[in-house]
C-alpha cells in the first residue's frame, strides 16, 4: 500500500472564508473596504445592518466577524447564526461554513449528519473545499454511509478544480483500487499534480507515492502517466 502523509490524507478543513468580491458603491462595499484596513467596528456596523435586511453576503460576513472575533466578541453561536441566516438563502461560502461548524463542534453540537448536508449543499454549487470535505464524510462513513465511490465522485470534483489534497488522495484511491479498479496511471497522474501545487512536506508523501506507483509500471506507462500530468488543466472553480 502507498505511504500516507505524517498528518492523515483525509481530514476536513475548518477554514471560514471571508466574502472576496466587492458589489457597487454603498454599505456593503464600505464594510469590505472597513475590514481591509482593519477598521473592524465598522466593518461590523455595516455587514450588521445589512444582515438584519436579509443580505446573504453580509450575514455571510458578520459570522466570520463572529467567528474571528473582529469588532466584536469572539462568539461561535453567532457565528453560527448567521451562517446559517445566509446559507439558508442559497449563499454557498456560508453553507460550507455551517457544515464546518457542525463538523468542527464550534459553536452548535457537533453532528456529521448535519455536516454532510451542509457540505453537500455547498458542494453542489461547485464549492471545492465542500467538495473535498463531503469526501472525507464518504470515505469515513461520518454522516453518510460509508461509500468509496461516492468519495471517488466528490474528490474527483475537487480535484478537477485543482484542491492539492483531493489530488492527492483520489492518487492514493487508484493506487490501492479503493471504490475505483487500481489504476497506477492515473494515481502517478493525481500524486503528480498534487506534488505540484503542495507545500514542501506535504509534496514530499506525493512524491513518494507517486515514486512507489512508478516502481509498479512500465517506462511506458510512466511515460503516459507524465503526459497525462502535462497535459492537465483545472475546471473553472465554483464559489
């Protein structure tokens, strides 16, 4: 079996992710602009006054001032709230992060079946951490049935969009035939684009199991292994 990572392949992430755009003129680009700079009373201010409107963007992002503890107390209920104040109304960020918060016991009670709504959900619209997420519900059986193919599905579409561990592990999935035939091509392909686009000690697990695939294939199959990696371009990522 391929070498793992020191830190477990397949493992969720708990990262709450502030609103990266900016509308036309008006408050809810005043707060963005008040939270650059680090104006975060401010920024506070105007996300809240728009949140109690039913914006979803700012609701979005008064949970993360909640979450951080910018401008106001830190305070996970909160936070939660209006995660799930926005992700209710469609906002895709905001579903990720209440399927974090579920997952993560931050805030509300941890439970997996609420987490892998969340995060499918989100997943659906193209988000790509929910994605990966929503496939280490599958692989471990939390909140879901455990099901290697469905893992299989939602790593593929977060690897598709680039996601270095999802690259990563969907590589592992082929080289051990885990909910897909082994498949030493494509795991030397997935391991490769993960080496690629990961830190240095995260790179070197792909590398090394990228290595031991290699061990196992002809020059030729390596060779259309490598071709495959070139040749590799991400999907247009969702929110």
């Amino acid at each position: 079996m391929p070498r793992q990572r020191a830190t477990v392949a397949i493992a969720v992430v708990s990262l709450l992710l502030f609103t990266p755009y900016f509308v036309s003129a008006g408050p809810f680009e005043d707060g963005i602009k008040a939270h650059a700079s680090k104006d975060y009373m401010t920024a506070v201010k105007h996300f809240r006054a728009l949140a109690d409107q039913g914006h979803a963007d700012a609701q979005h992002n008064l949970g993360v001032m909640y979450d951080h503890g910018q401008g106001v107390p830190q305070n996970y209920l909160e936070a939660a709230k209006w995660f799930r104040k926005a992700a209710e109304q469609g906002h895709a960020v905001a579903q990720y992060n209440v399927g974090v918060m579920y997952a993560e016991d931050r805030g509300i009670p941890q439970n997996y079946l609420e987490a892998a709504k969340w995060y499918r959900k989100a997943a659906e619209q193209g988000h790509t951490v929910a994605q990966y997420n929503l496939g280490v519900m599958y692989n471990k059986g939390r909140g879901v049935p455990q099901d290697y193919q469905e893992a299989i599905k939602w790593f593929r579409k977060a690897a598709e969009q680039g996601h270095a561990d999802a690259q990563f592990n969907l590589g592992l999935m082929y080289a051990i035939g885990q909910g897909v035939p082994q498949n030493y091509i494509l795991a030397h392909m997935w391991f490769n684009l993960s080496a690629a686009q990961s830190n240095e000690n995260e790179a070197k697990y792909a590398i090394k199991n990228r290595d031991v695939a290699a061990s196992k294939m002809t020059p030729a199959q390596i060779a259309e292994a490598q071709r495959l990696a070139r040749e590799w371009k991400p999907k247009k990522s969702g929110r």
